[in-house]
C-alpha cells in the first residue's frame, strides 16, 4: 500500500466499486510475499466472496492462487501484473487487465535515442526480476538500443525493486566506481527520480544526462516539470482498476468478459506533460 503507482491502483479499485454503487470492497496488502498473497485469497474464498481481484506479487507463483479460485468458482481478475498462466491460457473464469509492456519500454527507448541522437551510454534501472513488467521492460529498452538506427551501448544494468532510495544508491555506487553514461533508463518513476537525486548530490548538470521513467505519477510529472525528467510512459493505473472492478461485477453476475483487456501506454515528454497532470 505504500507504493506510489499501486496507490493509484487500488484508488481506481475504489473508485470503479464506489461507482458501481452495491460493491463492498475489502483490500489486503501481500508486502511482497507470494505465500501470504495466496493465504490471503484462500481466506477470501473461505469468507464467500462474489469476485477476486489480485495484483500478483509474483507472476510465477500465480498458479495455486488460479487453481484455488476455479475450484471454488468465484471469479478472478488479475489486474497490472499478469499471471504465468496468461501465456498458456487463462481458465474459465479468470481474466486479466493491464497494459501491454512490449509498448511501455519500446516507447520509453525509442524517446530516448531520438534525444540522444542514436548514440552513447546508458545504465538500466530495473524493477524487481521476478516481476513480468520489469523483465519486459528491460528486454523492450535493450532491443531499441541494439537496432541499427540507435547504437547506445548498456552499460550497467541492475534491478533497484522499484524503489527511489535503492535507485539513489545504485546511481551513487556506479558514479562512484566511475561508470560513465549518458542516460539512466529507468523501469519506473520512483527509480528515475531517485537517480536524479543521486546525480545531483554528485554535481551532474541534469541538462547533460537523459533521464526515463515510466508510469507518470505525479512524482514522476513534477520531477518533469521541474526539468529533471526528460520521459515518462502513462500507464493508466487509474482505468486499470476502474476495468478490473467492472470485470470481476460482470463476471460474478455470469456475465462473459474478454480474457484480457488492454489499457494502452502513452509516450509522455515535456511537450505534453500537462494534459496528464
């Protein structure tokens, strides 16, 4: 619950609940911990509920979660972090709502080696490796950055698990160990803010580096504004939810829903940025 993006998650789950208007709504935080996640839906199921509503912790470990759900016939609605099984096939009465992240890194890399002009350095700040975003994420920025069209060489890449303070000191330990780069990638916005805070604690000019976040809080828009992001990716955390709670209702009144149901990614750049605030 203390992550800035989820946040805004779980206030579009509300939000789509509150408007539906017959909806209670109970939340329960995992804290990162797949198995207490699962304990967490088992005892949703115990308590008799109409629908479920997860935000994976772990995609790998959504399978008991999947199984658990189906077996007790209540609907599931996997929203943001999609399940391992969306790749082979969700069961009847499961669907998943998010964004498609090929979109979100390839958006994010292509910005940033138009502003870099197709050359040059960059370092990689990546989410936590177990998260399907983070990986595709990354993989999406490597591939622009291969193309013949954008030869910039990686030159460090390490996961910061999302977070602001981890990224500072990852940014500090590589400016320190004298890494040299031209741009941070940054699989979010927390992580892109927390390198400018550590490239201003060192005395970078923010005007030299090019820096890239994804999702558009409203950290990462201020960050913007005051010159210090240079690209951010809109995800729509908001609809996410508002879609998730209107499936799982439809869902849990018999009705048919698509298996997956996409909110598009949009490419955020200070041109833009107040149509977002």
């Amino acid at each position: 619950f203390d992550n800035p993006f989820l946040t805004i998650l779980l206030n579009g789950i509300r939000s789509g609940a509150e408007h539906a208007g017959s909806i209670e709504l109970i939340a329960e935080d995992a804290q990162l911990d797949p198995a207490k996640q699962l304990n967490q839906v088992q005892n949703f199921i115990a308590n008799g509920v109409d629908a479920i509503i997860v935000n994976a912790v772990d995609g790998d470990s959504t399978a008991a979660i999947t199984r658990a759900a189906a077996d007790a016939k209540i609907p599931l609605v996997y929203v943001n972090h999609p399940p391992a099984e969306l790749d082979s096939g969700l069961p009847a009465g499961a669907a998943f709502v998010g964004s498609n992240e090929t979109d979100s890194g390839t958006m994010q890399a292509q910005a940033a080696c138009k502003l870099m002009g197709g050359k040059g350095r960059a370092v990689i700040l990546m989410g936590p490796l177990e998260n399907h975003a983070a990986l595709v994420r990354t993989k999406d920025v490597e591939d622009v950055f291969a193309a013949p069209h954008c030869k910039i060489e990686v030159a460090e890449k390490q996961t910061a698990n999302w977070n602001r303070t981890q990224a500072q000191d990852l940014v500090s330990s590589w400016l320190t160990a004298g890494v040299k780069f031209d741009a941070v990638i940054a699989n979010n916005d927390e992580m892109a803010i927390g390198a400018v805070q550590a490239l201003k604690t060192a005395g970078v000019d923010m005007k030299d580096v090019v820096i890239a976040g994804i999702d558009a809080t409203p950290d990462g828009l201020a960050a913007m504004k005051a010159g210090d992001i240079d690209i951010t990716v809109y995800q729509n955390a908001t609809k996410q939810g508002e879609v998730a709670v209107q499936a799982a209702a439809k869902m849990a009144s018999g009705e048919n829903v698509e298996k997956m149901l996409w909110v598009p990614f949009e490419l955020v750049t200070p041109d833009n940025m107040s149509t977002y605030k």
